[in-house]
C-alpha cells in the first residue's frame, strides 16, 4: 500500500515537473522532494535532491537525469536502508531518470 503511494507521489512529481518545464517556469531552481517507504521502520521516508540551484540556470531535461543518477550511486551504497528499500527507491529514482531522457 505504501509502495503503491511512494510511487503514485513520484508519477505525480514527473508529471508536474513536465507541466512546469512546459511553461518555462523551473528557470529558478529545482529541488526535488522524493517519498519511499522504508520498510525497515515502517514509516515513509524523503529523498532530497537538488536539481538545479536557485539562480538563472534554464531548466534542461539532463539535468534531472543527472541529478537522478546521482542519488542511484548514493542510494545503492547506503546501509542504512535494508535491501528491499532500496531496490524500491532505486525504482522510483530510474523512473525519473527514464522520465527526462531525451533521444
């Protein structure tokens, strides 16, 4: 259940993010707030990210690639999270990666 609603939560961030990007309104900085479940402790937990900082860089869509693959590196290698949590956020993180890769 909480699986189903960490990745629900992470659809609805590509979908705003592709709406915001659309309007030229992410020129400003990006800062992304990723829910998970850890099933560890039973709670949900967050991943925060910054794409890109504030100030005058334009938004492009590589840059959440980057940003995503990133935190993969920093997930894989975290022991604090048991192994089937992580499988699940390194999930949501390649969705978002595969969201924003241009051809």
């Amino acid at each position: 259940m909480c699986i189903g609603l960490a990745r629900y939560k992470t659809a609805e961030i590509i979908r705003v993010i592709k709406q915001r990007a659309g309007t030229g309104n992410l020129n400003r900085g990006l800062s992304i707030t990723m829910p998970y479940f850890d099933d560890q402790n039973l709670v949900m937990g967050e991943l925060h990210m910054d794409v890109i900082p504030h100030g005058g860089i334009m938004f492009v869509p590589g840059l959440v690639v980057h940003a995503s693959r990133s935190e993969q590196a920093k997930v894989s290698q975290d022991t604090r999270l048991n192994s089937s949590t992580r499988k699940h956020l390194l999930e949501q993180l390649k969705a978002l990666e595969t969201a924003f890769q241009t051809e």
